[in-house]
C-alpha cells in the first residue's frame, strides 16, 4: 500500500478565498476572451495543434486552466511521478486529463486527496481507474524517486 502524507491547508479565510474564487474566474474570462478573439481557423488550427477536436478545446477553456489539477496530485498519492509521466508518454496524459477535465466526481477527489485516502479508494470514483491501472501494469519505471510505492491494486 501506497505511504501517502496528505496535504493539510492552515485554513483560509473567507477573504482569501474569495479573492482566489475571482483570480481563478478572471483566468477562465481571459482565456474565453483570448479564443473568442482567434478567427475560426485560428481556433482550428491551434486544437489541431495540441491534438483535441475545436469542441474539446472549446469545453477545456469554459473549464479553466485547473481543471485538471486534481489528476498531478493523485499521480503523486499513487507514487507515480506525473512530469516523468508527462515526458513518456504524453499522449496518454493528454487523455488522462481530458477526462479529469470533464469529471463529475472532484468533490469527492478533492476530498480523498486532503484526506490521504485517493490511492486506496480512487478506483471508486476515479474516471481515469482503468487507464491508470493499465499504465500501472505496462510502466513501473514511473514511480516517483522518494516513493517505495508498488504500483497497481
């Protein structure tokens, strides 16, 4: 079993999270606005660039620059090194994180990663399970260097 120390936040206060709440959605704005600004085959071209469909890339940029924050820090709960990860196989990443994206379970995500629980139970909630498991299986050399961590069930 993975050895995992969650990450604990002094708490914020309601200032502070207000202020990250609107940092986060100027963000969101901006980039909207930057694609709006793009023509049509600027928009095309660029999702054709990056590998996503104008839709994908379209749906990414209403979700923010964080929307998949979630999954780097399950990686890491799971011994798994996501920049190595990243330099591997990166089209693999872009689909893990298409679908960390599009999750409907972050509450509960968020959740088990403050708690330190993720790598016991992200199986029941995690869209991204199966793939995970099979990197697991076809690439132990992932493990991150401070983890002793097995990888898999």
């Amino acid at each position: 079993m993975n050895e995992y120390t969650p990450e604990f936040r002094e708490p914020m206060s309601p200032f502070k999270a207000i202020a990250d709440w609107v940092k986060r959605y100027r963000e969101a704005i901006g980039l909207r606005s930057e694609l709006a600004n793009c023509g049509t085959e600027e928009v095309a071209s660029l999702a054709r660039d990056i590998g996503v469909s104008v839709e994908e890339l379209n749906f990414a940029v209403q979700k923010g620059p964080h929307a998949a924050d979630e999954l780097a820090r399950l990686l890491r709960a799971l011994g798994v090194d996501p920049q190595k990860l990243v330099r591997q196989d990166p089209v693999v990443v872009r689909n893990l994180e298409r679908v960390c994206i599009a999750c409907s379970s972050k509450g509960e995500c968020r959740h088990e990663l403050a708690a330190g629980t993720a790598a016991a139970n992200y199986k029941s909630f995690c869209p991204n399970a199966v793939t995970l498991d099979e990197l697991f299986h076809s690439k132990s050399n992932l493990k991150t260097e401070s983890s002793g961590a097995s990888f898999g069930p």
